[in-house]
C-alpha cells in the first residue's frame, strides 16, 4: 500500500493507524485518510468530490478534501479494489455544539449548493426504492420457504417477515400520501445528507466530515435515521434525547409538515430489519451470522414497544398541542 501511494499520489505514508473507521497517515503535517469506495461510481464520486469543495469553498473546516492522483483522477484502484484518499488536519473534527444543531448547519449549507446533483440524488424516490427492496426480499422469503429452513435464522425470517411486509408498505403508501397532501416549502428542498447517519464518526470526534458518506436528499432521512439510532440504543428512556435533538435542530430550521411526516414515513419503514436479514444472508462468516441471528431475535421480541414508540411519537418529538399534524396509522394503537 505505501508503494501503491507513493508511485499514484506522489506522498510518502511512513506507518498507518486506524482512525475511526479507515486508515490514516500523517504527511506534511496533515492527515491523509485511505476510503475503500465498494459501491461508488466514478460519477458519483465526481458529485461528492464538487459537494465537498463547495462546503470547503465556504469555510466549512471539518470537511476532508479529496486528493487527485499524479493523473488527476479522484478513484485510484488498488489490486482492482476502487479506492480515494481524502486530506485534512492533523486533529480530527472536535464537535463542540449539540449534534441537533450541527447537523442543522450542515443541511443549510448544502441546501444553497448551486451545483447540479444527479448520480448522488435520492430525493424523492424513497418509494421506488423502498418497494424494490420490498420485492426482492418479498422473492426470496417465498424461496426460502420452498427450499425449507436450514438454520435458525431462517426460521426467524420465515415467519416474522409477513409482519415487516406490512409495515413497510404502510411507511411506501405513507410517502405518496405526503407527497399529496402537503406542499413542500424551502427547508424540503434537497440538501447533503448522509447515507446512513449513525455509521458516521464526526459526531464522535473520530473523522472529519467525508463526503464519501453523503447522498443529496431530503434532511428528513438524516433525522429519522438519527431518532432510530437513540431510540435503538436507549429504548424507552431516549425520549428526552430525541425532544432536545429536535428542539436543537430546530433553532436553526424550524421543521415543516411535509418534513415531519417524511421523518415518521422513514421511522415506518423496518430499515434495521431489512439490514439484518440482508447482512446474514450476504455472509459467509459463522461469527457475523451468530450476531445476526441474536439481533434479528432482539428485533422481533421488542416489535411491541416498537409500535408503541412510533404511535407516540408526536409526543415524543414534542409536537403534542402544536398545529402540526401527523396522520395516525391508527393499528399501532391496538
């Protein structure tokens, strides 16, 4: 890999050490980080790379810079592996206000970028992507049934995923029914957002922002990600975590109807289920599959509270005798 760096990039990396989630090596008194891109297209790198630049243009200091190579291109491939490397300073991003009104500030800027996005974009087509996913997993439950149950998991899978049908259709039908209902004001314009926001350390002080995390969507997806993340990990007792989340977001931008009922569409949809089942079934290593199986059996023995979470989540948020209205799906309260 040093040799690799030094004959693409002209630097010279003496020794690597894990930061957050990559590898990372000091040169010149700045910290290069090494980012395996699986997944990425070179045009959607061409995208995230003009995003950075853009917040970089506008001072944002805890953004990384990407790095051409000798031939200045922004993917190098390493053994066939795509790969970029991004620069920054040699301490990680310290975050020094709440996550709520960090991430407020990061929407703002990425909502006035001029720059046309189209690879990296994926607002407003949650639905199609969502019932794609629902159908192929729709295809392989029914196969895994005619090829029978080998393992535990599959058993698991088998009858729990009728439920998880439902309510991803119900979070699909959600969506359409915003998206005729509400009008969509400034804040529901497209923004950069993260892929998925819990995975990502600049929160943690670990990385600085890498635009390799970033799609170009609505802030709704960062929000409910984020909510399903505290509620995930707390349970019942993140009630007050998510209020001051949204409370902090909000002295920054206040939210819209049309936002919050896309928040409470992406809450609907079983994201942390449709990951579980994909990750067991993707793997091949007994030790990942054992921890699957484990989270797949927490998911499904706390699908009670989890209903009982999203029927009172206007309250949670702290929309209870506000003139924001979210429309009930009135079976999560039986």
């Amino acid at each position: 890999m040093k040799e690799f760096i030094h004959n693409e990039y002209e630097i010279t990396a003496e020794w690597f050490e894990k930061t957050g989630r990559y590898d990372t090596f000091l040169y010149k008194n700045q910290r290069y980080t090494v980012i395996p891109v699986y997944g990425r297209t070179e045009a959607e790198i061409e995208e995230l790379r003009k995003m950075s630049d853009y917040l970089l243009l506008m001072g944002d200091d805890t953004v990384a810079a990407f790095v051409p190579t000798r031939s200045g291109k922004f993917v190098a491939y390493y053994d066939g592996q795509p790969m970029v490397i991004v620069r920054s300073s040699v301490s990680p991003y310290a975050r020094n206000i709440s996550i709520g009104r960090e991430l407020a500030k990061f929407h703002q800027r990425g909502r006035t970028c001029p720059i046309p996005i189209i690879h990296c974009r994926r607002i407003g087509q949650w639905k199609e992507f969502w019932g794609a996913r629902l159908d192929q997993m729709e295809q392989f439950w029914r196969r895994k049934i005619e090829t029978g149950i080998t393992a535990m998991f599959d058993r698991l899978f088998i009858e729990s995923f009728p439920y998880y049908l439902g309510l991803a259709e119900n979070a699909i039908q959600y969506v359409a029914d915003v998206e005729l209902d509400e009008e969509p004001v400034g804040v529901d314009c497209a923004t950069f957002c993260h892929e998925r926001l819990p995975n990502v350390k600049w929160m943690e002080g670990k990385e600085q922002k890498l635009a390799t995390d970033w799609v170009y969507d609505h802030c709704a997806r960062d929000l409910a990600e984020w909510v399903r993340h505290i509620y995930t990990k707390k349970g019942n007792i993140s009630a007050e975590n998510i209020r001051r989340f949204f409370r902090d977001y909000q002295r920054i931008t206040p939210l819209s109807p049309f936002a919050w009922r896309l928040i409470y569409a992406r809450l609907l949809f079983p994201l942390h289920y449709f990951e579980c089942v994909e990750g067991y079934y993707m793997t091949d290593e007994e030790r990942k599959k054992q921890a699957y199986e484990q989270t797949l059996r927490g998911i499904v023995s706390r699908s009670r509270e989890n209903e009982q979470f999203l029927a009172s989540f206007a309250d949670i948020a702290g929309l209870a005798g506000r003139r924001l209205y979210i429309p009930k799906i009135y079976w999560l309260f039986y």
